[in-house]
C-alpha cells in the first residue's frame, strides 16, 4: 500500500516535469493563452462601456462641453480597443483594421487611431515561419528554393509575405500564415460575440453586431489559401480580355491552405504619388481603369474583390510596352452577387455622372449604383471603400441618396440615417479621397 502511495506523487512529478519540458520547447507565450486573451478583452470592454456610461452625467446634452467631453471620450476609448488589438493579435487587428476604415461610419477619433493597426500587424520570425512550411510542404527552406529572402516584404494580421527565387530562376512571393493565427480564430470571434452581445445589452443603439457575422463568415475563408489560388485564377480568368490588369500566376506545386507561392510584381502602391511621378503614371487613367475593373467585377460577372486598400492595388508601367497596368494582389475575400442583383443594378437608370477632368471620359454612374442596393451592403463594408482616387467631382451623399431613391429620407450628421446612407457616404469617401 505504502509503494502504492509512493508512486503517485512520484508519477504527478514526473508528469509536471514532462509539461515543463515541453512548454519550455514551444516557448510558450501567456498572451496566446485563450484565458488571458479573454480576460483582456473583457477588462478592456467593461472599461470602455463604464466610461460611456458615466462620463456624461453631469454634463448638458448639445452643449459645447458636452460635445468636447464625447470627443475626448472617444478619443481614450479608441487608444483602448488599439492596445487591445496590438496586445491580442490576430483576428482583433483584423477586426481592428475593419474598423479603421470605416470613416464613414465611426467618429473620426476611433477611425484615425485605428488606423495604425495597418502598420503594426505583428511579424513571425523566421523561425516560425521555416516551422510553417516545413508542415505544410514537407521539405526545408535549401530544398525548395534558391534563394528566400527572411526580411518580409510585408506583414498582415493574418500573414506575412517574403520574397524567394526558385531553383530554375524564377521569382516568386511566398504568403505564409503567421502560426497561431488558424488556432486562435475561431476562439476570438467567440468572444468578440459575447462582448459586443454585453455591448448591446447595456447599449440597445449599438450597431454593430454585423461585424461579428461578417467575420464568422470571412475569416475561415481568408485562412484558407487555396480558396486565395483559386479566387485569383478565377478573377484572372473572367477579366483576361482587360490587358492592363495584372493578377499574378499561383504556383500550385509549392500552396497549401497555410502558404500560398506566386508570381512576384512590382509595382508602386495606388496611393503613393512620388512612385506615380517619377514613373510618369497618369492618375486619371488609373481612375478609369480601376472603374472599368470594378464596373464589370459588379455588373458584368457578379464576383467582386473585397479588399482593395492601396497595399493591395499596385500600379506600374509594362515590362514590355508603355501601357500603365494595375496589380491586383489578396484574393483571399470575394463577395458574390446573385444575377438578380446584378441585373437589377445593371439596369438601374443613373441619374448622376462622374467625371474626370483633363481626360475624355466620362463614366455613368454605374460604379456608384452598388451602394443603393441592399444586398451589396456587406461588400460595401467588407472592402470598405478604402481605394483613393484624384481628381474625382461628384456630387454630395444626399444629392445620391435623394436621386437614387427619390422616396427616401435623408438626415446627414449623427441622427439617424436612412438604409442607404451609410453606404452614398462611403463611395462619396472612396472617391473624393486625394492621394
């Protein structure tokens, strides 16, 4: 009996020592324990919604102290729920960075202080990223390519992106999945439902539930590559009669759902206007074609890229001509639309023009007709919007919302919008950003 009870504290020791062990070999990280995370995030949302509650209470509504007093709230409450993303990683810079770009819809104290995230995501070290491929594609980094740069040319919530040569001289960019990511996922949209849930319960005007649909819906296809490689192929397949659209080639033999080879591009972002100059890129022929692309993305096929901020559109003069191409990268995200759709919007009368000065063309309001319909509202969402262009004069999101929907009502600042609104103010803000 006395060996009996000899052996379990002796059997608890050597289990203890063995979990030591191994958490000691996977450097384990206590901001990736789902309970920390949790916890955080409940902490930094109870913090946030008591601030909203209590802040005002003394304070006259209309007033002048009051509208100073819910900026700066707002203010403090953004740098919260950034240090929050930054903190948790993952699925909240994501979310993070969503919300960013909803200028059109979040105070402008959230929209300013999130969009840090875009340049913050979080970096693998080369470590984990070798660990990556090796898992998926079963060989080391020496056996698969001749070269692989370990300085990411760039780095995404959800991946990071290197720069390689194959064996047979070919270059390629290598998108491989930040480890973690897959894991914790499905774990932080759980508690992001259940927060905003509390959210709405203590607020019943919060509005923003759909985020959480949204990346319950998205995010398992964004972690998934093959679906990139296949959107891709798809998008380069339906548009191949567009000579200056560029969607780089996968190489199907080196991408698995965690990393994802294709051609390389270069290329200077949409937005960057010293790129554009000194390579004598004429902004108002990027406006038109990235009109022409989009115009048929939505009315013609139906299947419409979902991400396009700059990062994601590149510009560039052809290797072998002078025509200006657009790179169009991330194929990770596309909202279909069913045919009904499309042709309801394709038929729809516009009433309003956008032109381009200095250029001769003129395009129907067509590209604009997507925010008045309310099965599209979600890709105006998702994708946000967040392309800039030049030069671009339209008319204000009320004169739209008034001619597309002559029996709507219109109420601009923060009162209470009709449907569409939301959505006039979004590609008002899509087009008359300047670079």
């Amino acid at each position: 009996m006395a060996l009996r009870l000899l052996k379990v504290p002796t059997l608890a020791t050597a289990v203890f020592a063995s979990s030591g062990f191994y958490l000691f070999n996977r450097r384990l990280d206590f901001n990736d324990l789902s309970l920390i995370r949790f916890g955080r995030a409940a902490a930094t949302t109870a913090v946030i919604s008591y601030d909203y509650l209590t802040a005002f209470k003394y304070v006259e509504y209309g007033t002048e102290e009051y509208w100073a007093l819910k900026s700066k709230v707002h203010q403090r409450s953004a740098e919260r729920l950034r240090d929050l993303c930054c903190s948790n990683r993952g699925t909240f810079i994501k979310v993070g960075q969503h919300l960013g770009a909803l200028d059109y819809l979040l105070p402008e104290e959230y929209t300013s202080t999130l969009k840090v995230l875009h340049s913050q995501a979080p970096q693998s070290s080369m470590e984990e990223i070798e660990q990556v491929i090796r898992e998926e594609l079963g060989k080391e980094l020496p056996e698969l390519f001749a070269f692989f740069d370990e300085t990411p040319q760039g780095a995404a919530s959800l991946a990071q992106v290197h720069k390689a040569v194959l064996h047979d001289g070919r270059t390629v960019a290598v998108k491989v999945q930040h480890p973690k990511v897959q894991r914790q996922s499905s774990k932080d949209i759980l508690v992001m439902e259940v927060l905003l849930r509390g959210v709405r319960w203590l607020f019943p005007d919060f509005a923003f539930m759909w985020l959480v649909e949204e990346a319950k819906k998205n995010m398992p296809l964004e972690l998934d590559f093959l679906n990139e490689g296949h959107n891709s192929e798809m998008i380069s397949k339906k548009l191949s009669h567009l000579t200056f659209l560029k969607v780089p080639a996968i190489h199907w033999d080196l991408s698995t759902k965690r990393v994802l080879t294709m051609e390389f591009a270069e290329g200077g972002q949409v937005n960057d206007r010293e790129y554009m100059k000194e390579h004598d890129i004429n902004v108002n022929e990027i406006s038109e074609k990235l009109g022409k692309m989009y115009s048929e993305m939505i009315f013609i096929h139906g299947f419409v890229h979902c991400d396009p901020h700059p990062g994601n559109v590149l510009v560039r003069k052809g290797q072998n001509s002078n025509q200006t191409e657009i790179v169009l990268l991330d194929h990770g995200l596309y909202q279909t639309l069913s045919k009904s759709t499309s042709q309801k919007t394709h038929n729809w009368e516009p009433r309003t023009k956008c032109t381009v000065p200095s250029a001769n063309w003129t395009q129907p309001a067509c590209t604009l007709k997507t925010a008045f319909i309310n099965k599209t509202k979600h890709m105006i969402r998702g994708c946000s919007c967040r392309l800039r262009m030049t030069n671009v004069q339209l008319p204000s999101a009320a004169q739209l919302a008034f001619r597309g929907f002559p029996q709507s009502q219109i109420h601009l600042g923060r009162k209470k919008t009709n449907p569409y609104a939301s959505e006039c103010l979004a590609i008002q803000s899509y087009m008359r950003q300047h670079i």
